[in-house]
C-alpha cells in the first residue's frame, strides 16, 4: 500500500471516533500558537501530525494487508 492509498484509508469515512488525551495548559497553548500559524485549526494540526506518524510507520499496516 503506498502512502497515498494509506492516507485515504486512515482519513476516508465519516468520523465517529474521539481521542482524549491529557495536556497540560502550557502544551495546548504551543499547539494552539503552531495552529495559529499555519492558519489552521488545532484539530487539523493534530490530525496532520498523527498522520505524518502513521505514514513514518506504513510498514505496521503493510503486514496486516498480508
């Protein structure tokens, strides 16, 4: 699986999940700043860093396809 059919694959279908992490203010306010600047929100931003995650890992997902 190449990473553009991974990326639809992690991103597709309608988004019914939540995941809750503990931050602290100091760590929301950064991410906010970040979002801030790249003019998105900070949902998106997580979204985003997550997904660079799992492209840098696709070899986890290549051997369940098997």
């Amino acid at each position: 699986m190449d990473e553009s059919q991974l990326r639809k694959k992690v991103l597709a279908g309608k988004k019914t999940e939540r995941v809750v992490f503990a931050a602290s203010e100091e760590m929301k306010a950064s991410l906010e700043t970040v979002a801030e600047e790249k003019c998105m929100s900070l949902s998106a931003l997580m979204t985003s860093l997550a997904m660079e995650e799992i492209l840098a890992n696709k070899e986890l997902f290549e051997e369940v396809k098997r």
